[in-house]
C-alpha cells in the first residue's frame, strides 16, 4: 500500500469496526478449543495497529504540528518499551512469559495509539452510525442465534448466575464496548435508530454482568436527563421535542428489561454481602463490602501493592509487569494494572494523549457545550469508572476502540453539526 494513498484507506476504519464482533466470535472459539495457530484479533487488530501508525506518520491529511507531536510520542514510548524490556529481562523470566508480556503490551497500549488516530482521522459521522449500527446487530447475532441454537456460552462458569456471552469470550469485555456503543448511537438517536439501540439494551441485559447493567441504567438516565435539561434550556416551549421522547421511551424499557431480567437478580444476588462473604475475603468493614462488589479484585490490588512497595527504584518506575515468580498475574483493574505493571512513568506517558485531548476539547466546548459533547463526555467519564473498578475498558483492544472514539467525537468539528 503506497504511502501516499494512505488518505484513501481510512474506509477501512469503518470496514474494520464491522467486522470486529466476527473476528471477536473467531479468537472465542480459538481460545476455548485453540482451533487457530495464530489468534485472529491478534492478526486483524495488530493490522489495525499498523495502519493506524502508518496513517499518523504518512497521511498528507494530518497537519504537521500534530505529526511532529505524535512522532515525539512514538520516540518516548519505543524508548520506554525498550527499557521496560529491559527491566523484565533483568528480572530472568522465560520465553514464554516474555512473549506473554508483550502480548500484554500490545494489549494495553492498544488505546493510546488508536487515541491519536483517531483524532487525526477526519471520521465521517455518517459512515460512523452505520458502522456502529452493522457491529450491533452482529454483536447481537452472535449472542441470540447460540441461544435459539443452544450453542451458548454462559457468563459464569459456576451456578446460580446464568448470563450468557453467546460465541464470545469475555463477559466483562463484551459488556464494556457495548456499553460504550450505546453512548455513540445516542449521537444519531432518532425513530429509526430505536430499535437498534433496544436491541443494544437488551444484549447488555443477557450478559448478566455488573458492568453491563449497571452501564444500561447510567446512560439511558444520563441521556434522558441531558436531552431534557439541555432543551429545556433552550426553549421554553409545552410541546417536547423528539429526542426528549426517544430517550424517555428508552429508559422506560430499559427498566423494564432490568426489572424482569433473571440476570439482574443474579447480579443482585452477587452483590448480597453476608458475614462469610466477609470472612472468605479476609477484610472488615468497608474494605470487605469493596471486595465483594468487585469480585475479589480489592483484596488482589492490596496485595500487588505491597509487593510494588518492596521493588526497586526501576521497577517503581517501569513496573512490575505480568509476570511474578514465572507467574502471570492482573487485577483486572485497568488503571491501577498500568500504575502498577508499567509504573509511574509508564503511567504518565499511556495517559498523556487522553489529558491532552480532553484538556483541547473541554476548553473549545466550554462556553457552548453542545449535546454531543455532553454526551461523549459521559461516555468517557463512565469508560474511567469500569476501567478503574472492573477493567476490559481501556486493556481490551476492541472496547478501548470505542473509548477513543468518543474522544475523537469531542472535537469541535463534530459537536457543533448537531447543535
């Protein structure tokens, strides 16, 4: 693919965000019965990674200060790899747990690189809408067609929690970038686009996660309010505007869903903090309730804490990594993971693109603050919360590209179409 043609293959992106729920059915089945040598999503994300790279440093549509910033932060973070590298191999883990660390790498660092292609793509808000709209319908396939052809994989392994995840893998993962792709259909919410989110809705609902229906009551609420607040800002007229009822009918049956939902007594039902749910976790108090809210991550960030705490100076300062004592180990906490496994300087240079973006787009949007930008706004508040309390946000390659995109839909180019 010649260089300078890079500019003509940024349809790929929304070809790419199409077929992702396929690829996704794909690397399940290779993970649960290793049918595959090389994983799929490795192969079609790591493609995506490269073209996303050479698209920043190649693509005559990117303005050259913006170039010469992201190839000043493609140098610090080869440099930083390369010294992380380094610090691992210091520590003398084996082949295969090198490889697994940068597979890792790979995986969480997916998202700082796709941000800053993403805000340098001019994204066609049209072409975007359908994308999404393809991708659920197909996320949806492959969770209702097992069901009716009793070809399902649950949520849980262990009983009484009977979510299903279809032919995918990751309940938790699934959930996190749907959740995601309900707040992006919201920027076209129409009568036509109703029924498409509903079925979003109630894909979340089946999952049977915390994540999932937790996200499903904090965006139609949060979505309702913004359109009803923001409107009735702005006019003081009896008759309500469409969007007002669109949201209204959403939440109403989103409730519903929840309410009559086996799943959400389930979830329900995890969340019961008993005097042996207190005991298992060895914790009191407050710290016990936290653990069983977070399915046992609280207890595992303490005790990755204290062994960051006993490290040396260059490990405090790249991170620990995944592995310990031959041992892969994560949270499963995205934002304590990066603190913790790339260290404080790896946290500052994964983090820098986000501040940097939302820091621009918060500032050009202030005064006016238009719909779309609220909405996006609430997108990435909530990516932050799953990221830091159940993680699969930021750490899963497919989520993570839903998060960048909400970024990129901050910028004034797009916001003020809709205002």
């Amino acid at each position: 693919m010649s260089m300078n043609k890079l500019k003509d293959k940024k349809n790929f992106f929304y070809f790419a965000l199409m077929i992702l729920p396929i690829i996704d059915v794909l690397t399940s089945i290779n993970a649960r019965f290793n049918t595959f040598h090389f994983s799929p999503g490795i192969i079609v994300r790591g493609i995506i990674f490269l073209i996303s790279v050479l698209y920043i440093l190649f693509s005559k549509n990117i303005n050259k200060e913006m170039r010469k910033k992201a190839i000043i932060y493609f140098v610090i973070f080869l440099i930083y790899f390369s010294i992380f590298m380094l610090v691992r191999l210091n520590d003398s883990i084996d082949k295969s747990h090198l490889i697994s660390e940068i597979k890792f790498f790979f995986k969480f660092w997916y998202f700082p690189i796709t941000l800053i292609f993403l805000n340098n793509l001019d994204l066609d808000k049209e072409k975007l809408n359908k994308a999404l709209k393809v991708s659920t319908l197909l996320y949806a396939i492959g969770i209702f067609l097992p069901l009716v052809t009793n070809t399902y994989f649950e949520s849980y392994s262990y009983s009484p929690y009977k979510g299903v995840v279809g032919w995918f893998y990751s309940a938790n993962e699934l959930g996190s970038l749907l959740s995601m792709n309900l707040i992006l259909l919201y920027l076209n919410l129409d009568k036509k686009n109703i029924l498409i989110m509903l079925l979003n809705i109630f894909t979340l609902v089946i999952i049977g996660t915390k994540v999932s229906l937790f996200s499903v009551i904090i965006i139609t609420v949060s979505m309702f309010l913004i359109f009803h607040l923001t409107t009735k800002k702005k006019s003081n007229k009896t008759k309500k505007p469409k969007k007002v009822k669109y949201s209204l009918i959403i939440l109403i049956i989103s409730v519903f869903l929840i309410l009559f939902s086996s799943t959400a007594r389930d979830v329900l039902e995890r969340l019961n903090v008993n005097k042996n749910n207190i005991i298992e976790t060895k914790l009191t108090g407050f710290g016990a309730v936290l653990d069983k809210l977070l399915s046992g991550r609280y207890t595992f960030l303490l005790d990755t804490l204290d062994q960051y705490k006993t490290e040396s100076i260059a490990v405090k300062t790249f991170g620990l990594g995944f592995t310990y004592n031959n041992h892969l180990t994560s949270i499963e906490m995205d934002t304590f993971d990066i603190m913790l496994r790339y260290g404080i300087l790896g946290f500052i240079i994964y983090f820098a693109p986000l501040i940097y973006y939302l820091y621009v787009y918060i500032k050009d949007n202030k005064k006016t603050k238009p719909i779309p930008f609220l909405i996006c706004s609430i997108g990435i508040i909530l990516a932050l919360l799953i990221a830091t309390s159940c993680g699969h946000m930021v750490s899963a390659p497919t989520a993570s590209i839903y998060v960048a995109l909400c970024v990129a839909l901050m910028s004034t180019k797009y916001t003020k179409e809709e205002d």
